[in-house]
C-alpha cells in the first residue's frame, strides 16, 4: 500500500520562504523544513523542523530518505539549489539537471555558458579567492574599466563593487568585500555595460516542457540615494518597445534550450547596453525574491508559489501560460538610506491610492540598517494602477513619495 500523504522537503524558512510551507500544506502535502538558523519563522509553518545547513547536500540527502520525501523545493533562494538539485537526482525525483542548476548558480560559469552559447556576454575574468593579489590584478588589468567585482555564488547584490578606474587599493578593498559574501572560493571581474535603457529588465519567467510560457518580464526600480545597485522595487510591465522584447525573450529561450532546462519558475536579469543588445546578467533557477511571485501572481491571476511547489513535486499540469496583463503593477522595498530605529512609513496621497497590501519585515522601534543590500529592506509596499502610462508617470518620483523614517 502507498503512502497516504507525500512529503516534499522545502529548504530554507525565511520570511519570504514561509508561502511556499504554506502552499504545500495548502495542497495537502506533508512538510519537512531545513533551514541552519534557530529563529527562522518557517519551522512554526512546517510539520517537521531540522536545524540544518542546507549548503550540506549530504546532510540534506539523509534527511530526505529519512523522511521519504516525494519533492524538493528551494523557493527563491539561491544557496540551496545545488543540494535541491543533488539530492533529487540522487533520489530519481523532479528537477533540472545539478550541471544546469550549477551553472544558474554560479557567475563564472554562467558567464562561461554564455559565450559557448553565443550569446552577448560583458568580458570578464574568474578569479579564485585565495590567489595572490598580484596574479588577480593581473587577470583584472586585461578588462576595460569600469568594472564590478562580485561572488560568483551570491543574490541581491551582496559584496558588489563598481571602480570606475584602475586602482590597487580599490580592486585589494573590492575583492576582499566580495569575499565575505563568497562561499565556493571563486570571484568574478566583469567590463560594466553602460546601459541605454535606464532601467535594469529583471522578474520572473516560468518554463514548462522546455518553453519559456509565463513572461513576467518586468523593469527594476533604483534608488541612486543609496548607490544605485540594489533593486528597490519592480514594475510590470516592462516599458520596452516591441522589437527589443522579442529580442529579450528570444535569447532567454536560446539560453533556456542551451541548459537543457525543462521546468521552473526563474528569475531574469537583463542590462540593454550599446546597439540595444541585451546582456543577461543573470538567470537564476529559483523564484525572485522581494515577492515577485506574489506580485506577478496578482497580475496574472496564477498562483506561481503553488506553482512552484506542484512543479517541484512532478506536477506540471498547471497551465502557466500567461503573455499580459491590462493592468499594470508595481512594488517599492520600504528601506532608509540612514540606520536608525524605526518610526514607520509614511506614503504621498499620490501612492497611497495605489497601494493594496503592505508587507512589514520590522516593527516600529525596531532596528533599522542603511540599504545595502536586500536583507536590510523594511517592508515591501504592493500597488496597482488601471493602465502603464498611470504607472510610469509616478514610479520616478516614488523614492521621495514613500517616506521610512528612522531616530
């Protein structure tokens, strides 16, 4: 006799993780959470709680035969997908390849798939971490400035660093920071493409049988006050003429097809630089985060975090098929370019007309740190408008519309 219940393994309870426990349980699934930090919200979601480091894919493998798990799932985060895609291999369950899974994980080797495939790629160089810094300036001295250093295996911008000019002291500073955020030993040095479209083309696509069906495409929100670098909202539509959209969406599934990827819920990001030709910076096999499937699924009507959890467990039954909306809809990440405590948010009359949930990560009097990346967001504010145009002739201004205020 079979079981009664079948059992997906979710790794990782943080706050933005804990709607997938949700969802799961939602489909009557029976869950089992690793997640390496004590106080992570999800463990009090799940029906059985491991205090795991979910980078370990041998300790996640024992844990998925002891509990006879049907799935795995690693929503929206990036650490965790190589063990999601060893230990389903290793089990014979649902998911991309681990070689596909490794190169979405892991800059060098993305950038590295980008040129075998013959897409535009910015030139760059991989760096390991412990060599000497005179051999790593040496492999740098070859790009033209300006140039990021970055990890190869991070998200959300964590230890990035522009230098504008040749500078030892800077690139010494810059690989150090990137190295903090770094866990496989490799960095990466990559030529900054400067841009014609003034903003970054990032959100989420979903793949079924090897085809690109859900396009939530969408144009990433900066806030210069604090560097620039991190995305602090998205808006769908994306403003982009027809011509290049097809050009985007063409080379995405060339890259898709290229990885031999058959399913999933992926996070794109995509720089138009010189000529319009699009660079795509990133494709990550997870799920955005800052919500973007909950964003993208009020667009669309299709509940993508229910999605993900089906896919994970064999199930691509669901129709994903999705091309447009006529509404338009936009998100802010509350953050203060200050740290301080929190006093709370305050929003112009001009945006609180939009705004439809509000999701806080702090309560006031809480601590608040300046935006440097991601994890520091307070909140993120969720808003509606009838039609695209309503939405672009406010998004500028929002960074002064929507106030956090700190002590």
């Amino acid at each position: 006799m079979g079981k009664a219940q079948k059992t997906i393994l979710l790794l990782g309870g943080a706050r933005h993780q804990v709607p997938a426990i949700k969802a799961a349980r939602g489909l009557g699934l029976r869950t089992v959470l690793c997640d390496y930090l004590p106080d992570n919200p999800g463990q009090f979601e799940a029906d059985v709680f491991y205090q795991l480091s979910t980078t370990d894919r041998e300790a996640m493998l024992r844990v998925a035969r002891d509990e006879g798990v049907d799935g795995v799932l690693a929503f929206g985060t990036d650490v965790a997908l190589p063990s999601a895609g060893y230990v389903s291999e290793q089990l014979g369950l649902a998911s991309n390849t681990l070689e596909s899974i490794e190169i979405l994980s892991d800059k060098h080797l993305f950038r590295a798939a980008l040129e075998r495939l013959g897409l535009p790629c910015p030139g760059f160089v991989s760096l390991q971490g412990q060599m000497p810094f005179d051999e790593a300036k040496q492999l740098v001295d070859g790009l033209r400035y300006p140039i990021i250093v970055k990890p190869t295996d991070s998200s959300g911008s964590k230890g990035v660093t522009v230098l504008q000019t040749p500078d030892s002291e800077a690139l010494r500073t810059a690989l150090a920071h990137a190295a903090e955020y770094n866990r496989n030993g490799m960095l990466v040095a990559e030529e900054f493409i400067h841009r014609t479209e003034p903003l970054i083309v990032g959100g989420d696509i979903c793949v079924q049988h090897g085809e690109i069906v859900f396009w939530g495409l969408m144009q990433a929100i900066r806030d210069e006050a604090v560097g620039g670098l991190v995305p602090v909202g998205e808006a769908y539509p994306a403003q982009l003429d027809a011509a290049l959209m097809g050009r985007i969406r063409a080379d995405l599934q060339r890259l898709v097809s290229g990885l031999g990827l058959r399913f999933g819920e992926m996070n794109v990001e995509v720089l138009v630089g010189p000529d319009d030709t699009p660079y795509i910076i990133e494709l990550a096999g997870r799920a955005g985060g800052n919500m973007i499937p909950t964003q993208l699924s009020d667009a669309s009507g299709i509940d993508l975090v229910e999605a993900n959890v089906r896919m994970a467990m064999g199930d691509n039954s669901l129709d994903l098929h999705f091309d447009g909306a006529d509404a338009a809809y936009a998100t802010f990440m509350l953050h203060s370019a200050v740290e301080g405590s929190l006093v709370g948010v305050t929003y112009d009359e001009a945006v609180r007309k939009h705004l439809y949930r509000e999701e806080l990560f702090v309560a006031p009097g809480d601590h608040v740190e300046a935006l440097v990346n991601s994890s520091q967001n307070v909140g993120i504010a969720f808003l509606r408008f009838d039609d695209p145009n309503e939405m672009w002739e406010m998004l500028p201004q929002i960074n002064d519309l929507v106030q956090v205020h700190v002590s």
